[in-house]
C-alpha cells in the first residue's frame, strides 16, 4: 500500500505553507515585545 | 609452523581468496572489487544497504582529476576508477536491470534505498559497457509483519496511555 | 566524495564572519549580565519571541537539517512523518514547562526538582543518565560541524570542527543564556528562509509528480505505508524525542528563564512551527533519486542535493543553514550542561556552601572546560556517534513517567522512579541489542511506565509541593 501522490502533495505544500508562517510569527512577536519592552 | 608449511598455507590462502571473487571481467581480474558494507551475507532488514569499492594498493596511481592545486590536496579520496555505472537486476546474468546508476570516476561507495523483498544483483560496469567489477548478490527481507505489529501496536497504546494522561490531568491542571 | 561544491577560501571566509558577529553579539548582550541568574537564566524575564525562538531553534538541530533526509531517504514516508512527530516532545512539554516554573520558581536545573522531588539515589542515577545523553549530543553536534565542512569545502575536519567549538564557547561565554537565546533567534530565521529556498526550488524544478513516480517505479519501499522497518521506527523515535525534552537540562533551563505565564505558550509556539520542517528538509531527499543522486553515506543525501540544484549557491545555502543549526544547539547545550555541572554536582555534591558568585564564575569555566572535553571526544572521529546518540534512546525514555508523575502525583516515591531509571535503561539496552535501535526507546519507555505503576499503587510518598518553593539545599 503506497502513499497517494494527492496525499503527498498535499502533505509536502501544507507543511511548506505552515513553514513560510514561521518567519512571519516571530518577527511580528518580536516587534510586539520590543513595542511593550517585554523582550527580556 | 615452519616456513615451508607457512608459505603452502600463504599460497592457499591467495588462491582461495582469488577463487571467492568468482566473478572475472572478460579473460582478466576485475580492477574493482565490490562489496556489501553491510556483510557478505547479511540479509538486508529495511531495503536500506550500502556498497563500496575501496581503492586497490595496485591501482593507486589512477589519473587525477583537475580540481586546482589547493582543493585537490585537501580531497580526502580523488583515485579515480574506470567505472561509470552501477548495474542492480534481478538476475544474475543481468538480463533484467532494474537500475541504472551512473558513477562518478572518484566515487567509492554508495548509499541505496527503498528496496521490495528479493535478490539482487549488482555490479560496476564502464563507458563500454564492460564490467569492472565483481557481482554482488543482496537479498532484501524485511521484517515480518507480526513481529511489526506487536512492536507498534506496544508503541501506540503507550503513546495512547501518555497522551491520555497529558490530556486529562497535565493540560487540565489548575494550580 | 563526488567534488567539493565551496572552496577552502569560501568555507574560510563564511567561517571568520559567523564567528565575529556571533561573538561580537555575544558580548554586547553579556555586558548587561550582573548575577548568576542573569548569566545561567537570562534575568528569569525572556519574552514570547524570543522564548518561542530558542525552543524551535534548539530543537533545529544538524538532526533536524541532515537526519531527517536521511531517515526520508532510508524509510521514506514514515521516517520523514515519524521525525516530524519529534515535535510532540516541545508541544506536550508546554503544560509542564507552566507547571515547573510555578513549582519551583527559584530552583536553576532539571537536577534540582529530580533531588528535592525524588532524594538522592534517584538524583544521581538521573545525573548519570542526563550527563551520557548531554555529553553523546554534545559530540555529535562537534563531529557534524566537521564533517559537514569536510565535505562542502574538503577543509579538514579537525580545523572545521575546532573552529565551530570555539565559536560557539566563546559567544556562550561571553554572554551566558542571554546570548544563547539571541543568537537562537537570529539562527532560527536564517534556518527557516534557508531550508524553505532549498525545498521550493526542490518542488519547483524537480516536480513532486516525477519524484512519485519515480520512487513507485524503482524504489516503492519509500512511499509504503506499511514499510516495516519504518512501523517500528515511529513510536520509538516518538518516545526519544519525547524523552529527550523532559529530561534535558535545556529545556528545563528555558522554561525556568521564562517570564512568568510565556513557558506554556512558548513551547506550544514552537513544537506546532517546528512539526513542518523535518517534511520540508525531508521531503527533498526524496528527490535525489529521480535525480540521480545516491549519497556516499545517507546522512549526506540532504545537502547533495541542495547542491545539485543549486549549484555552488545552494552549498553556500546549506553551509550556512546547518552552520546555524548547529550553533543554536551547541550553546544551549553547553549552557544547560554546565548549568547541571556547575549547580547539580558542584554545589550539590562538592561545595555545598558556595556563593552565587563563586557560581557564576565556576559556570564560565565550566562551559571553557565542556568545550575542550567536546573537542578531545571529536578528535578521532568515532564513525559510531551517530549511532551512540541512539543508543542513548534508551536512556532518556526511562525518565518519560517519572517526570510526568513526578510533577503531577504526589504519591510517586522516590525508590520506584530509581528502579524505573535502572531498569528502564537496562531494559531498553538489551533491547538495542537483542533487536535494534528501533526499540531501545521503546522497551526503556515500557519498563519504566510498569514500574511506575506499580509504585503508584504499592506506595503513597505524600510529597509536600512547599519544599519545591524554596529549593531545599542536599542534606
């Protein structure tokens, strides 16, 4: 029993879309705490 | 032992060991001796296995690739071999290839994966086609799948009895 | 090795520059280090950003960036799942990360809750068992440096590897947790942009369509679901990530550097951005094949072929995301192991009475000396580590349960969890030889989970949570 190519498509694309967020997530948080002086 | 017994025994022992690299390329000795880093005969568990055909004390003095001076002194293998793929099928006569793996000249092992239960065949060949190499036989059996089972049926229900614990009493807990 | 994408000059020059401006950063944020928690614990205060940073980046290791192909490239779809669910260990370390600052919120390290909580026969066997699995991570990050660079750029590996230690000390050093979890910011960027380029040029150029079909055709034990080997990798693999975050000093340091309330967020922050990336470093080692490209040693199939498609560029690319990754572990692991070192067996066992000053400068010397230790263990090259940091499976996943309970249960008695460290390793070792490295994790985990049990129903400790409060000293 082998993966569908759909399964593993959407596998790949989802985790690359979820890793684009990353980036995004930690420069807005460390905008935030740098706004409210909370990085340290 | 005395000498002459040593020397008869020595004598053997190359004989022998040539007879065990059965494989002949055309009327000669292959060049390059193929083996499975795995062991001779070690059935391979997970499709996954490796070869290797070290450098010969012999053929040492091979042609050097152009890299500039100062890489190529840093190269820790740059012997070069005659070798430009690597044939696996199914048989031994290799009739049927199932793969066709191109070499590089300085390349001496290589890492291959995925393989479904069954015997393999593998051996280095040149530009022309003619082999350089031994032949390797590799036989695939993966697991059984009982013993698969009760392995991840033990993993799952251990994971299963962690989360569950994680879930009603570590997310859940108030101070 | 087939050539060397990077020159020695390239690899140099990359080389100069990430170590000035991380030591250069590491002294800049060590100028504000006054006490001994400023330097071990980053003054107790970090914020969400940099909180969720350094878990993600530190749990990034030369693992995440060269194994995760690798175990993509031996067991295909599973092992690339299987490493991913690694990620569980940060997310269900979240809830306890809340529970442990709030239950001890003066205490330093993971050894100070396992004395006060368990006495000290269960503190000494946990020592042993976390300062084998600190020392075996610590070796193989060392090692990976240099071979990685070896093979880049043919630098030799004992000039690579040396010239990383020294960084990664010297900034540490200088800056203590606070520069660790900077510089773990900055490192977790680089890694993600990097590894995201390397796979959407792998998606884009390759196709993911002739990539299936290609595997179906010559290699369909890499899109099986029923892949055996791979089966039993994955709850194994499971519970040694798993064990690895509840036991390390890492990740107990962090959660007690936190600012009241970010442990918990920070954690979960980080396992759900983490769970992605081993599919995205994974998922190119699929490629390779369709390319052409079968690697020397598996470990290597990653960065071939970032190589292959990005030519000098994507060694370049590669130099620097696995450069980072591994920086961003080795100094909190040097951080967290001379924390354990420096308050666990110092202060616990030697000098009992010592100042926190008298702390704070043994912790730099310390972190000197686990450096030089490293570098004497990575010298000759053990081909072996690799398989040394798996061997350790089953010592990290006795700790599983006792962990758990130990912050939960107020009956679990400290005799039964010294029995479930022993007998959990001992089992989980007969196992890794009886069997294979799929399982020491596993039987470690399972041994240790019955005894537990059986302690919890035969014993009632009645631990008082108070004499967590005030971290009592060893009597």
């Amino acid at each position: 029993m082998i993966i569908s190519l759909e399964a593993l498509e959407t596998l790949v694309l989802v985790a690359m879309g979820v890793t684009c967020l990353s980036p995004i997530i930690l420069i807005i948080l460390l905008i935030r705490d740098w706004l409210k002086e909370e990085l340290w | 032992m005395t000498k002459k017994t040593m020397a008869v025994f020595l004598f053997l022992l190359m004989f022998t060991s040539g007879a065990l690299g059965n494989d002949q390329c055309g009327t000669m000795q292959c060049p390059l001796t193929l083996e499975l880093k795995e062991g001779k005969d070690e059935i391979i568990t997970s499709g996954h296995f490796n070869l290797i055909w070290p450098v010969k004390e012999a053929l040492s003095k091979g042609e050097r690739e152009d890299d500039g001076p100062g890489i190529a002194d840093a190269l820790v293998d740059d012997e070069t071999h005659a070798a430009t793929q690597l044939l696996i099928a199914t048989d031994q006569s290799f009739s049927q290839v199932t793969h066709t793996i191109p070499i590089h000249s300085t390349k001496r092992k290589i890492s291959l994966t995925g393989f479904s239960d069954g015997e393999y065949y593998a051996r280095l060949f040149d530009g022309h086609n003619e082999p350089v190499s031994n032949t390797v036989k590799v036989k695939v059996k993966h697991h059984s799948m009982g013993r698969v089972w009760i392995i991840f049926t033990s993993g799952a229900v251990l994971f299963a009895l962690l989360i569950a614990y994680m879930v009603a009493k570590v997310f859940r807990h108030k101070e | 090795m087939d050539y060397n994408p990077i020159s020695i000059n390239t690899a140099l020059i990359l080389l100069v520059i990430f170590g000035i401006v991380w030591i250069f950063f590491g002294w800049w944020l060590g100028r504000k280090n006054k006490t001994l928690d400023d330097f071990m614990l980053a003054g107790r205060n970090v914020g969400l950003a940099f909180a969720g940073a350094t878990a993600m980046a530190t749990w990034i290791t030369s693992n995440t960036t060269l194994v995760a192909p690798q175990l993509t490239y031996e067991l295909g779809i599973w092992g690339m799942v299987g490493y991913s669910l690694a990620a569980l260990g940060l997310i269900l370390f979240a809830p306890m990360a809340k529970r442990i600052k709030e239950l001890m919120p003066e205490g330093y390290t993971c050894g100070d809750f396992i004395r006060v909580r368990y006495g000290k026969p269960a503190w000494i066997a946990f020592l042993i068992v976390s300062f084998c699995y600190a020392m075996g991570w610590l070796v193989s990050l060392g090692m990976a440096g240099g071979v990685l660079l070896d093979t880049l750029s043919g630098l030799n590996y004992k000039v690579g590897m040396t010239v990383i230690l020294a960084i990664c000390v010297s900034y540490t050093l200088l800056g203590g947790l606070r520069a660790v979890i900077a510089t773990d910011y900055v490192q977790t960027i680089i890694i993600i942009v990097g590894v995201l380029i390397i796979g959407f040029v792998c998606y884009q150029s390759v196709g993911l369509e002739s990539v299936y079909e290609f595997n179906k055709e010559k290699h369909p034990e890499l899109l099986s679901l029923l892949f055996p080997a791979a089966m039993m990798f994955l709850f194994n693999n499971i519970f040694f990530g798993i064990g690895e975050i509840f036991h390390s000093n890492v990740w107990w340091s962090r959660a007690l550097a936190f600012r009241p309330g970010i442990g918990k967020k920070a954690y979960l922050l980080s396992g759900f951005l983490w769970l992605p990336i081993p599919i995205v470093t994974g998922f190119v080692a699929l490629a390779a094949p369709s390319l052409g490209l079968y690697p020397d040693s598996s470990d290597m199939v990653g960065p071939m072929v970032a190589a292959k498609l990005l030519g000098d560029i994507g060694a370049i690319f590669v130099f620097i995301v696995v450069f980072s990754a591994l920086a961003s572990s080795l100094d909190s692991l040097l951080a967290a192991t001379s924390d354990l070192v420096t308050r666990d067996i110092y202060n616990g066992l030697i000098d009992k009475a010592a100042s926190k000053e008298k702390l704070h400068k043994l912790s730099k010397l310390v972190i000197l000396g686990l450096g030089v230790v490293t570098w004497i263990l990575c010298l000759p090259k053990i081909t072996t580590l690799g398989a040394l940091l798996n061997f350790t499976g089953a010592f990290v996943a006795s700790t599983i349960w006792p962990i758990v309970l130990g912050l939960y249960q107020r009956r679990m008695s400290g005799n039964f969890v010294t029995a479930a460290f022993v007998l959990g390793t001992t089992c989980g070792l007969i196992g890794y030889h009886m069997i294979g490295f799929y399982v020491a994790a596993l039987f470690s985990c399972i041994t240790s989970f019955v005894i537990c049990m059986v302690g919890l129903i035969v014993k009632d400790d009645k631990f008082d949570w108070q004499r967590l409060k005030h971290m009592e000293k060893m009597q």
